[in-house]
C-alpha cells in the first residue's frame, strides 16, 4: 500500500506538464452564425463551424484563418517564446494564445482530434506502458513477496530453535517482513520514466511509448533528411523557365500550380503559393497521381502535366539532359532544388525553388557527433545540392537521388550491419522509413502519415533538441540503472541483517521508507537536471 501510494504521489508530481496542457485549453468560443457573433461553449464547436478570436483570446479549436492575421503565441506546444505570424490559409491550434489581430477562421478539428489533446493522449498513453526494465522488476516482485515470507518464517524458525525468548523470535520475523520493500523494486523503474517522459514531453518532445527511453542510449547512427529536416521546409520560387512558345507563361504556370496545389510536398507548397501571389487562378484537377520521391501528374484543362524530378519524366521518355545539368546558383545558407515539368509528353521547362538551411543544424549536428553518433543524409534531391548542404552543416556522409524504397533499403543495409538506426524526417516519402528504423523521429512540420510513423515527434522543428533527446535519454536510464540498483542491494543487504536480529521493527520501518524516497528523490532529480 506504501508503496502504491508512493506511486501515485510521485507519478503526479512527474506530470507537471500533462496537468499544464490540461489546463491551457479555452472554455468558450465565439461562434459567426447569421453574420452575429455569439459565445458558445467549447463543447458546442463543430466542424467547419467560422470562429473569432481578439487579441488576448485562447485559440478554442485547430483550424485554418480564412479572414486576418496576427501574431500567435505557440509557446506552450512547441517550447518557442517568440510569437509566431498566422495569416490567411495558415493553421492555428487550440490552446494557443492570439496576441495583437483579429481573424476569423474555419474549425477543422475538435475535442480529442486537436494537436493538444493528441499529445495528451500520446504522453498519457506513454506513462502507462512498461518498459522491458520495468517487466522484469515486475517479475522480481510477483516472486519476491513469497520469499520475504519464507524467509520470515525461517528466521523465526532459526531463533525459535536457537533457544531465544518467544518476543526475539516474533521480533526478527517481523523485522524481516517490515524491513523487506517491494515497493523499492516496484518504483525503480517507472518513477525514472515518469519523469523522463513528463520532462521530454516539456522539452516539446513526444514519445509514443516507454521504451524509446532505454532504446535511445542503443542509437549509434542517425540517418536524416534533408527538406524541411536540415532546411526550413519554406521554400520559395526562386526562378522559372519555360521551354516552350505555344503558351503564355501565365497559362503554363497556372496549370503547374493547379497540379500542385493537391500536394502536401513543400516543394508543390510553394510553387502553389507563388501563383497564388501572382493572382493567377487555379483550374480543376482529374486523376491526380502522386509517385512517391518522384513527382505528380494529373489532367488540366485537357492537357496531360507531369512536374517531378529528371528521374519520372525520364521513366516517361522525356529528355532533360540539355537542363539538368545546368550549374545552380546559389545564396549562403541556402538550398536549391530544380524540378522539371511536361505538358503532354512534352519538356516544358523547369522550376527552381530555394530553401534555408537552419540557422541551429550546424551546432546540432556537431553536438550530435561528439557524442559519437554517425550522420548520414538521405535525400531525393540531386547531388550538386545534396553536397552543399552535407558541407555547410558538417555532415560527411550522403547520399542524392534518393526514392523512399532507397532510402528504406539504405537503412536495411545499415542494419544489418548491426547498425542501430534513427531515423529524422518529415514528409511522406519518409514514412516508409520511419517504421523500418529502429526509431523513427518526425518533427513538427510533418505530415499526419509521418506522425504516424514515427516513435518520437519533436513538436517543435527545431534541430537543437536532438542532442538534448539523448543527454535526456542518457540520464534517465542512468537514474533507472541507480533506481534498480538501489532497490536490490538495499534488500540483499537489509533483509539478512534482520534475519539476524541487528535491525529492530522500528528501524527496519524507518530505513524501507527511506528506501523508497530515495528512489522518488534520484527519479525527480531528472526534472532539475534540464
């Protein structure tokens, strides 16, 4: 019983953060119907319903601003203090705090579907598995009780036989059974994860599970990749070229970006966004297909458009070779990448779009390799880019050109070469990856299928966390190793003692709750350490 209640205490105290999140989320919302304001609760919201949130206010629901702009404070989901610009299109979550604008947005998830109570659910669901470390102390204990129990009655058997007074028989028996802490062994392990995934959890990072705590220190090469990992992932267009004279370039870009506009890729993000910026409209798009690593393809206005990389127009028959190899030019800090397009079979011409590398993925990567970790990036762009962002962020292994069945069987490779693997990514294409590591980590740019995927999501896309995952990772399981430690040479130590009549029923008490604070005082030390 001391030792359930000595859970449940400390297990609240590690969930400070879950408490917070808790919390955070607004009560009401103010709901547009018949052009009239109206405050409802935040039970009453539904889907699709038009919302507005003042300066000030807490965001009530996930959703998209389809009216104004402001800035957003996103600190209480990804750690970072600065506040973040939302405009038209853009999503905003619940809980999150409206500073100075006024907008008006379009609910798109509610109750336990937002961001928020995904990872509520997530760190909740984490805490409530055992580790491999904690099924084995469980083990320990199912057998432990039976035998404090016989021990108990051989010690008292022993002094009975010894000739001693029936109160030093009594004495040392229950001294053995009071001295005796199952609760020790009960509390190693799960107070040390409790905290670590309560600590991850306010660092923005989520683990699915809690068992990624005791694989991390297994990790000994990361595999990562490059748009939207390395780099921002807020491409821009930087340059367009069009390769043919029967259309105006109005036209050609208007069917690009109508194709593009049904793709979660930030390359097809941004190509879409610059046409809409030119105030170009889109058209109607039929038989979308989209080829993983590769490009789309789709129907417009009658014609056939193919935009992807020299790889899928060539598996069409479409000859790029007086364009690709052409030299980019490039800004510091960032990276290009050219994609080319077909109108009906056609080469049209090519796109080239730029991306900055992250001001933090240097330092990050550095960090991440005077622990010893191997880098490795994996990437689909070509190797001129590929090259130049290995060098400028200090990565000495890549590889280009990459389809997510390469980049699955790159990691195959590396595995069976006993190779531990995490694997970082964001998109779809990374997907397949993420599940074939043997930890797969998506950032928080990420796409639902990668989330998914993934063992660890880092709410915030921010590289520098990387190395704090595993010095996080490192302590706890040094604090689960002393934790499990301490338990078992506290008993092997304390029990014979008793046994022999050296400890008393008073002390025996005294030192089995000691033990058991010291082991909820080692766990929450994880907390002041970061």
């Amino acid at each position: 019983l001391l030792g359930k209640f000595l859970e449940n205490s400390s297990k609240s105290k590690a969930s400070q953060t879950i408490k917070k999140l808790l919390n955070l989320g607004a009560k009401t919302a103010t709901i547009i119907k018949n052009n009239q304001e109206e405050q409802i609760e935040i039970e009453d919201v539904q889907v699709n319903d038009l919302l507005v949130v003042k300066p000030g206010e807490k965001i009530p629901v996930d959703g998209i601003i389809i009216n104004g702009n402001s800035f957003i404070d996103e600190s209480m989901l990804t750690g970072e203090p600065v506040p973040v610009k939302k405009e038209k299109d853009q999503k905003v979550y619940s809980a999150t705090v409206n500073q100075d604008g006024r907008f008006i947005f379009r609910a798109t998830e509610i109750g336990d579907d937002t961001a928020l109570a995904k990872i509520i659910e997530l760190v909740e669901k984490a805490q409530n598995e055992k580790t491999e470390s904690q099924k084995l102390a469980d083990k320990i204990s199912t057998w432990f009780i039976p035998i404090v129990f016989l021990l108990s009655a051989l010690t008292g058997l022993f002094w009975y036989f010894s000739g001693a007074i029936l109160s030093v028989v009594l004495l040392n028996a229950i001294s053995v059974l009071v001295v005796a802490c199952p609760c020790a062994l009960g509390l190693a392990t799960p107070m040390a994860t409790f905290v670590a995934l309560d600590k991850a959890a306010s660092l923005g990072i989520i683990l699915k599970n809690s068992n990624i705590i005791e694989d991390l220190i297994k990790i000994d090469t990361i595999v990562i990749d490059k748009t939207g990992t390395i780099t921002e992932g807020k491409m821009s267009v930087k340059k367009v070229f069009i390769n043919v004279e029967n259309y105006s370039e109005n036209y050609i870009l208007q069917l690009i970006g109508s194709l593009e506009n049904y793709s979660e890729h930030p390359i097809g993000k941004a190509v879409t966004r610059y046409i809409k910026e030119n105030d170009l409209s889109l058209f109607d798009v039929k038989d979308f297909n989209l080829h993983k690593g590769l490009g789309v393809q789709g129907i417009i206005e009658k014609h056939f458009l193919a935009i992807g990389n020299q790889k899928f127009l060539k598996t069409m028959g479409i000859n790029t070779e007086n364009f690709e190899n052409e030299q980019l030019e490039y800004d510091e800090d960032k990276s290009v990448t050219k994609i080319f397009f077909a109108i009906d079979n056609i080469f049209a011409g090519y796109i080239e779009v730029e991306d900055k590398i992250k001001l933090e993925a240097k330092e990050s990567i550095r960090r991440l390799k005077e622990k010893g970790l191997n880098i490795i990036m994996l990437t689909g762009d070509h190797y001129q880019t590929a090259q130049k962002v290995a060098n400028k962020v200090g990565i000495d292994t890549f590889v280009s050109n990459q389809l997510p069945k390469d980049k699955i069987e790159y990691i195959i490779k590396l595995q069976n070469e006993n190779k531990k693997v995490m694997m970082i990514g964001d998109g779809i294409n990374d997907a397949p990856s993420l599940v074939q590591a043997n930890i797969g980590l998506a950032i928080s740019n990420a796409t639902d299928i990668s989330m998914e995927a993934a063992d660890i999501t880092l709410i915030k896309s921010d590289l520098e966390i990387l190395p704090k995952l595993f010095i996080l990772g490192d302590v706890a399981v040094q604090a689960l190793k002393t934790n499990i430690w301490w338990a078992f040479s506290y008993n092997i130590i304390a029990v014979p003692l008793a046994m022999t009549g050296y400890l008393k029923p008073i002390v025996a008490a005294i030192a089995m709750v000691l033990s058991s604070l010291l082991i909820v005082n080692n766990s929450l030390r994880l907390r002041r350490k970061f």
